[in-house]
C-alpha cells in the first residue's frame, strides 16, 4: 500500500470516528422531570382568549402551586405532525381526505413546522418538518395505501420524530376510524370464549399496553393530540352488528376520547364527509390560541402515581383546557 493510500484510509477512519463521537454525544432526550401544558382559553361564551400573559396563569398539581418555568404566547410557532388514514376503509374517498388536509395546512400559521405521516400495513413518512408548504401538500396528494389501520403505531411514529424537535410547541392531528388493528386483534382474543350477555362490558378500553406506551410518551414531551373520527368507525353505522362488533368499536371510539382528554386535544366527530375540510380549520384555529407553560413538579418522585393537574386564570369568568394530569413515570 502506497504512503497516499494509508493516508486516504487512515483519513475516512478518522472523519468516521468523529461522526460517530458527535452521534454518541448528542442524542435526542426528553427531560421527563418537565411538565409541558398546552392550555385553551375561552370565556363564556367560547370566544378565545389570546392576550393573557405568564401572570395571569396559576398550575395547581395534585392541590400544590407549581411556580411557571417558561411561558408562549398563543403567537410562537407548532411543530405539528399530520396523520394520515391511508388503510383500506378510506379507499372510498381519499380525495375528500386530501382536499381536507390541504385546508389544514392553509389555516396553520406561516411559521409552523409540519410532518405528514401515513399509515395503512405500514407507517410512512411522507415529509420530514418543514415550513415550505408545497412540499407539504404534494405530500398529502401522493399520499396512498391499503391495509391495515395501525394508527398507533403510526402516533408512537410520530412522537419519536417531534422528540427531535426540542423545546418547540408539538401537537399532532390525526385523522383515522380508531380502529386500529393491533388493538382490534387484542380486543378479540379477550371476548373469543365469552357469552354474549357479558361481551359489553368486557371491555376496558384503557387497559391497552399499545394505548399506555403512546400517552406515556405524549405526557413527558407535552404533545397535544387531536384525532379527528372518520364516519366508518362509527359504532351506530355499523349494519346489523354482531354484539362483539359493537363492542370492538366502542371500545375504539373510546380510546380516541381518551387520546384527546389526556393530552389536552379534542375528539372532533366527523358525521359527514364534507364537513371534513370544516373540522380540519377549526383545529387548526384552535391550535392558534394556544398558550404553553411548563414547570418543574415540586413533587419529584418518579414513582408512576397520578398526578392530577389544574390551571387557573387570575381573570373571572374564564374557562381553561389542557391536559388533566399524568402519571409520573
């Protein structure tokens, strides 16, 4: 081997040790000892509130105040992941699908961030973050697929891709029937050898390990969820169900409730498909009023206990919404 060559080697070796010192010594963390709220405001008659400022909030956990460490206005930008159902029961109309996402992106605020992911036998991302909204909107036409419904998986995706986005605003909305077939799969082992009379209350839709693992994750980065319910998961729409069916998607309809109110997000119903658009801009309206304040838990043990959560506002008559606590894991 020439003298040129060894160097050459000796040089890659080097470049490639330097990378992967960089990798070692900058991984992507979450503080889980941070608590993150991304809080609503509105007075009695729904109107949003958008001008409060630190002063005005009070965070009460498990009946103690919690001095505020940092505080946005509803102004600073999201980093918003947008969750696409591209499984075989949205084959019927995904140009109402895509023509409705598109309204959402058009309504989120310049500065905003976004990722499009979609889903169906597998989890696909279709952009990474960006503010450059044609990339974001050719992402949401080229978007296609059939299949399963692994909505789950494709929200812990999501999660594990805001992770890098470090102390920015985060919050996910996504778009499915909730019937997610891992779940599904689980929910029917459970019922298989059960009488008909005991199958409808047999199921607890919180006790899911796929469910917990994903609002576990949502609680330590402060990720807002809004799930958006497609018509074919609707329970009272299914035609001559058996009691298992109705059960099944019960217990899915359910869940997305409990995604929603967990994190502080909504379960927006959509009942028609062309009301779809509609509901699209009106979460992303709603994510425009958003504050966020975080706090470091006086309580510092991290011993899995429920940690139940309030916020107050110094002004009467004003009605909060965020996150109703977490487990501190």
């Amino acid at each position: 081997m020439s003298l040129r060559q060894l160097a050459a080697r000796l040089t890659v070796i080097l470049i490639l040790s330097i990378c992967a010192a960089a990798q070692d010594d900058d991984p992507i963390r979450v503080d889980s000892s941070i608590v993150r709220l991304n809080v609503g405001v509105v007075d009695r008659r729904g109107r949003p509130i958008m001008n409060l400022t630190r002063s005005d909030f009070k965070v009460v956990e498990d009946g103690v105040e919690q001095p505020i460490t940092r505080f946005e206005a509803t102004e600073s930008p999201f980093s918003v992941v947008l969750i696409l159902d591209m499984s075989g029961s949205t084959l019927g109309f995904r140009q109402v699908i895509k023509q409705s996402a598109s309204r959402f992106i058009d309504a989120l605020s310049p500065q905003d961030r976004v990722a499009v992911v979609e889903f169906y036998d597998k989890v696909k991302l279709r952009n990474d973050f960006t503010t450059n909204r044609r990339v974001i909107a050719h992402s949401i036409d080229v978007s296609d697929g059939r299949g399963k419904t692994q909505m789950f998986k494709a929200i812990d995706f999501a999660l594990e891709k805001l992770a890098g986005e470090n102390s920015r605003r985060k919050a996910i909305v996504v778009l499915s029937d909730g019937v997610d077939t891992a779940v599904r799969d689980k929910d029917r082992e459970l019922l298989e050898n059960l009488p008909d009379a005991s199958v409808s209350t047999a199921l607890d839709p919180e006790r899911s390990d796929i469910l917990q693992r994903v609002l576990d994750r949502a609680d330590r980065q402060g990720v807002t969820i809004y799930p958006l319910a497609l018509p074919t998961g609707d329970p009272s729409r299914l035609a001559e169900p058996t009691p298992r069916q109705t059960a099944l998607y019960l217990a899915a309809r359910a869940r997305l409730q409990i995604v929603a109110d967990r994190t502080g997000g909504r379960l927006n119903t959509i009942e028609r498909l062309e009301d779809m658009g509609r509901i699209y801009a009106l979460v992303a309206a709603d994510l425009r009023t958003l504050y966020t304040l975080e706090y470091q838990p006086a309580n510092e043990k991290r011993d899995g206990r429920w940690r139940s959560i309030k916020i107050a506002v110094a002004l009467p008559d004003l009605i909060t919404r965020t996150r109703q606590g977490y487990f501190a894991k």
